[in-house]
C-alpha cells in the first residue's frame, strides 16, 4: 500500500498546526504509523490522497449514517448556498428544525442550535446550575462530553487515547465542582449524591458510551438515574451526541424508554455539517437568555446551510424508520461473522453491540466500565488497527472509540470486512 503523500503531507502539517491534526485521536499516536490524509468518500469507501480505497467503520464518527453519498443533502445545501451562508439573524428554516427535532426525541419540548455536540454540553450544564443554583456535576469515568473544562476529568475519547484524562489546563477550581463515579454503578452515584445533598446540579452520561469504546448500561440504569434525579431535584442529562437519531430515531431514550430533563445532541443532527443542540423540558429551558437569565448566545448558530443539511438528514431518517432493522442487520452480520472468526481462533475477545454501534475489546473479561474497558491490550489494538487498513478496512484509531456502521455497508463490504478482521487476527497472533 502506497501512502508516500499521506506521509508528506503529515510532515508539512506537523510544521503548521499542532500535532499536524486538528483532533487529536486523527494522528493516529495511539496505534502507530502516520494518519491518512483523505481526499474523497463516497457510499461506503473513503479515498486517501495516495488513492487507496477503505470500507469506512467510523463515518466522521458517527453522522455520516447513509454513508457518503446522500444526495439530497448535497443537492439542498448547494441550494441553501445560493441564499447566503450566514445571516445572524432567525430563519424560517431554525423553526422547522426545532419542530422535527421536537417531534422526533421523546424528551425534547424546546431546543437551542449551537455548532458543535462541545458547545451543547457546556450550554445545558450551565444551564442546569443556572436552573437549580447549585454547582456540582457528576459524571462517568470514560465518558466523554467534549472538550468543556468541567467535563476533562476522567475522560473518555481522545483524552485518555492520549493518556490524559485529566487535562492540564482545567483549574482545580472547576475540577473540584465535577464529581465521578464509575458508569454501570447506582450505588456509587447514590453515595456521591448523599454525600454532597443539596449540592448536586446535574448527573450527565453517554446513555451508551461510546468513548470509552462501546459500553451498555446495565438493566436498570438508566431508570436508577432517573428515579435518584427525581427524589434529588437533579437535572438527568443524556448526552446523545452520538446516540441521537442513531440507535432510534428518537435516540436512546426512545430505544431504553428513559426520559432525561436534558439532551445534548450533535454529529447526525447536522448530516455532515458542524450542527449540535441542547434541548428538554420547557420550563428548563425557558431559563435560556433571552427568555430567562442564563447566557449562551452564537453568530453561526442556526446556521443556514448546516440547518439545511440537518433538515435534509433528519427528514429522511424520520421517514425512513426502516433504516434502523437494516442498520441492526448489518452491524448483527458484521459481529456475528467477528465472534465466528474469534472461536475459530481460539481467542475470546469482548465484542459490544447496540444497533449500529460496537467495538471489539482486546480484553478476555467482560466490559461494562471504564476500568474493565482500560484491561484491554493496546499493543495488540494497535497492530491489529494497522493490519485492518492495509487490508482496506478504516476503524477507530483508538480502541476508546466506538465503530458505526452506515447503511452503505451492503453484502460485499460485510464479506471483506468479516476476512479482513479474521485474517488480522491470525496475523497479529502468528
Ligand atoms: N472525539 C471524537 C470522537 N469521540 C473524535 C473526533 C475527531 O477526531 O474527528
């Protein structure tokens, strides 16, 4: 496999821009080699600037959910175009998004755009201790909300891919107002909450984590949560970033039944473009400015091209509920051709599932949280990630990331991939 430009142009990138990436988990450090530099996708491959072709696992993360060529969306947002790209001042198109976001997740009765899934949890835990006037958060270690101060500490995603979890930067003083538990454990959330009664702002979690590689919840949970947030006044946030319109078109809490008082949104929202939003109960976010006393404010908010190619995605997702059996269908093949290939070997790695999202653990004990997750051998991940694209497969450089399956992903696909990952096996075991 060539990738001599590839190389060059990480050598160049290097001299401008830290790091040569402008997300750190794209530099490929934690698996060895030099990240690939892209120049097109379309369906299911994406193509490097060396032309090489790879069955793409991870869809910029998670939005591309029909794959990379969804036409009417491209078409939409070559119109929108024609309009204006940035106004700064309300659209008819901001209502329409609003009312289908709205339509679509059960807990949403108002929503707020903003630019990025980062923008849209600082937003809602600001607004939760605006709300509630208390300061605390508690978060789950691994779990990953985006780059907001209170929210690196214990990270999931990036941070602990770069072996720090517990970003320097962050004063003591906001690290003090974030309190951890480990995720999958009521108990531990309880006593947290006990010992700072009256204090607690908000619990915030990924509903299905998927920066700590892909963890369920546990039975129970989710409802656990929300039974303490009740008896507590704690406001529930489900980060939804990358569950929204993905694993339901109502997002987890449509699939596990749970309603959040708050919801962060991000990556589908936007069909490709950089869209998030925060949203939940009315009387919440009437706290908002201008309606209420909380601050938040945006120029590309609302953005009129990226509303556009929004709207476009979720309309046909919300049309198109079929969409989820194919998406389990192929993910399903996908993990049942991996465990085959695991028995054949004799291995007895950990794969997790749900809907179009998984992750195999190199990890012979089950994984359910941070630390069980942190058991795996990233030796092994790494060389099994570089086997994997030189048989033209692209996952996660990371085993803290989630894969995503696109409806581009037909029979052929499934075939290489499936070979693909049995022969990286047997390769990185020989
Ligand atoms: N933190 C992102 C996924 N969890 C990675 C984003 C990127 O590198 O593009």
């Amino acid at each position: 496999m060539k990738t001599e430009r590839s190389k060059a142009l990480f050598e160049k990138a290097q001299q401008f821009i830290p790091g040569g990436v402008n997300s750190p988990v794209r530099a490929f450090k934690a698996v060895g080699g030099n990240p690939l530099f892209i120049k097109s996708a379309k369906g299911a491959y994406m193509y490097d600037e060396d032309d090489n072709a790879y069955i793409d696992m991870i869809n910029s993360w998670g939005p591309m959910i029909l794959g990379h060529d969804y036409e009417n969306v491209e078409s939409q947002v070559a119109l929108a175009i024609k309009d204006s790209l940035s106004f700064g001042a309300p659209t008819a198109k901001e209502i329409e998004i609003a009312e289908l976001i709205i339509s679509m997740v059960p807990s949403i009765e108002k929503v707020r755009m903003v630019n990025s899934g980062t923008e849209a949890t600082m937003s809602a835990i600001r607004l939760a201790r605006g709300y509630t006037q208390r300061d605390k958060v508690i978060k789950f270690e691994g779990c990953y909300h985006g780059h907001g101060d209170s929210f690196l500490i214990a990270a999931g995603s990036g941070a602990i891919t770069m072996g720090e979890p517990d970003s320097p930067g962050v004063t003591k003083g906001t690290a003090k107002d974030t309190l951890t538990a480990p995720f999958n454990n009521l108990q531990a959330v309880k006593d947290l909450v006990e010992g700072n009664k009256g204090e607690v702002a908000a619990i915030i979690l990924e509903p299905v984590a998927g920066n700590m590689g892909c963890v369920l919840p546990a039975e129970g949970f989710l409802q656990g949560l929300r039974t303490l947030c009740d008896q507590e006044g704690i406001i529930l946030i489900f980060d939804e970033v990358m569950t929204g319109f993905r694993l339901s078109k109502g997002g987890a809490q449509e699939l596990f039944g749970i309603n959040p008082d708050l919801t962060t949104l991000g990556k589908i929202i936007g069909g490709g473009m950089p869209v998030g939003a925060y949203g939940g109960k009315k009387e919440i976010m009437d706290f908002v400015s201008p309606q209420g006393p909380v601050y938040q404010a945006g120029t590309l908010s609302g953005n009129p091209v990226a509303m556009t190619a929004g709207m476009v995605m979720l309309n046909y997702l919300n049309d198109h509920s079929e969409i989820y059996t194919q998406l389990n269908e192929t993910t399903g093949k996908i993990v049942k051709g991996f465990n085959e290939n695991l028995n054949k070997l004799n291995l007895n790695y950990t794969i997790n599932q749900i809907g179009s999202m998984f992750s195999i653990f190199f990890s012979d004990t089950p994984v359910f949280d941070f630390e069980s997750a942190k058991s795996s051998d990233l030796t092994l991940f790494g060389k099994y990630f570089r086997e994997m694209l030189h048989k033209g497969v692209y996952l996660a450089p990371s085993q803290f990331e989630t894969l995503f399956v696109s409806t581009a992903i037909g029979e052929k696909e499934i075939e290489q991939i499936v070979s693909a990952n049995f022969e990286a096996l047997e390769k990185i075991h020989s």
